[in-house]
C-alpha cells in the first residue's frame, strides 16, 4: 500500500484561493512549497507512531512496517511465520541425535495438525518439529532483541523524506 503526503498540502489550496491579492497569496504558496519536507517528516511520523501503536496491539500475530522512498511511503504489514524460512531450521540429524518424545494432545488437535501436516506434503511428525524449531526461532530472536538492550521501534522505518 503506497501513502501519499501531496493531499496535505494540496489541503491548503482552497484556503490560498481566498486571499485576493496575487503577491500575497504568491507568498503563502512559496510557504506551503518550502515547508513540505517538514510536513512530509511529520506526517511519516504520525504514521510511524500509529504503526508502533498497532504492532503493540497485534504482538507477535503480525508486523506492520514503514519504508519511505522518493515516490512516497509504503506499508506492508508481515506475519512472523511468513519472515521463516521452512528449511531455515536445521533438522538434518543422524538417528543417534534424535530424541524421542511421547506427547499427550487433545484428538482434535492431533487432527487439525494431521490435515496441515497432510496439506504440506510431509508427515505428522515433520510438521510438529518444524513448527517447534520455527517458535524456537522466533523466542531466540526477541531474547536476542531483549538482552541488546536498546528498545528498537517494533514498526521499522527506512529511507528518508524530501528527495
């Protein structure tokens, strides 16, 4: 989704068409030109604030994220499961590494996860270790970003305004 920022100025021109004297309003449409990095910063930084609001609210269901650019400012909203790669866990293990687990779930559970499993073209057992690893993945990840020690903004924000 690409936001645009020229309607904000573009606001003002009814309000320019009131003033009768042509070096006056002149003046006023100068202003308006010169201060539109300033309103395009603070309208990104609006935005930027409502984004962090909205990541706040949706934790770690999906991730809203801000890129600006010269021809204007995209949104693209991510959910965490789509940034992992399926094959990014390592599962390649020999058959003295593997472990065995006996695991105690609802049949329904068993059932729906079956049906994906199935969906996915690999077995139960596959599935339940890859979406372990890939949970894995995702607390090792915000236990990385908690021990840095700096509070990074959950929405990211890149380029830069008034090219």
């Amino acid at each position: 989704m690409q936001l645009r920022t020229d309607p904000l100025l573009q606001a003002f021109d009814d309000a320019l068409a009131l003033i009768e004297d042509d070096d006056q309003r002149e003046r006023f449409s100068r202003v308006l030109a010169a201060s539109r990095p300033a309103v395009d910063r603070a309208a990104v930084d609006l935005v930027g604030d409502v984004v962090d609001t909205i990541n706040e609210a949706l934790g770690d269901e999906a991730r809203v994220q801000l890129t600006v650019a010269s021809d204007g400012v995209s949104v693209a909203v991510t959910r965490p499961d789509a940034d992992v790669d399926d094959t990014a866990p390592s599962l390649a293990a020999t058959t003295e590494e593997m472990e065995r687990l006996t695991l105690r779930l609802p049949a329904e559970v068993k059932a729906q996860a079956t049906t994906i499993a199935a969906e996915a073209a690999m077995s139960l057992n596959t599935w339940i270790v890859r979406s372990i690893a890939r949970a894995l993945a995702r607390e090792l990840e915000r236990d990385r970003r908690r021990r840095s020690g700096r509070r990074r903004r959950r929405g990211s924000l890149r380029g830069r305004v008034g090219d």
